[in-house]
C-alpha cells in the first residue's frame, strides 16, 4: 500500500519540526530519515522541502546557520526555535485528534 502525498502534504511543517527537535539538521539529512523511516514509501521532493525551510524560517518557526567548512561540505543546518516547539506541539495535538476521530469513522466494527 503507497501513501498518498495528499494525506501527508499538509503534515509537512510538522513532519520537518518533529525531527528537528532532536537535533539541528541540514536538508538531505531530514529527507534521507523520511526515507529511513517511511522504508522509502515517502520523500519530500526538494523543492517542496525547501520551500517549507523558508516559509518556516520567515514564520520564526526554525533558524538556519552554515556549517563548519572543515566538516567537509559547507551546508545549511536548522534548528527549531523556541515558537517552533509550540507549534510542533500543537501539530502534534491536532495530529492526535484527527487519527482518533479518522479512526472512528474508519472502523468496521458496529459497536
């Protein structure tokens, strides 16, 4: 069974949150746990992730900083910001609701 990008789509600002959370991350980094985590069923395209980095960043949700250069590649790494936590709780608030009550209608059950 695939997952629809439709059912994932408006999950991202959270789904990008939630792994900051545990720590600050660059972009390839964040797609490729999606991918980890999803056994490669979901990805966010690029442009769709960077997007999000923006709009969030303009929103004070995360912040962006370049990496050490003797690292390796320079990249660009996020973190979320002390907003960003409140709104991944309310994601996750949200999120919770409306399994439960997807999971009510869902039911095949007749009690």
């Amino acid at each position: 069974m695939s997952i629809t990008s439709d059912l994932i789509r408006g999950h991202t600002e959270g789904i990008i949150l939630s792994h900051l959370h545990r720590g600050d991350s660059y972009g390839y980094e964040i797609n490729k746990s999606i991918q980890e985590k999803t056994g490669g069923r979901y990805e966010l395209k690029e442009a769709t992730l960077y997007s999000a980095f923006r709009r969030m960043e303009g929103a004070g949700l995360i912040r962006s900083y370049w990496g050490d250069k003797d690292t390796g590649a320079r990249r660009r790494y996020y973190s979320i910001t002390a907003l960003g936590r409140q709104v991944l709780e309310q994601h996750l608030g949200d999120w919770a609701e409306a399994k439960d009550l997807i999971d009510r209608l869902l039911t095949t059950s007749t009690h």
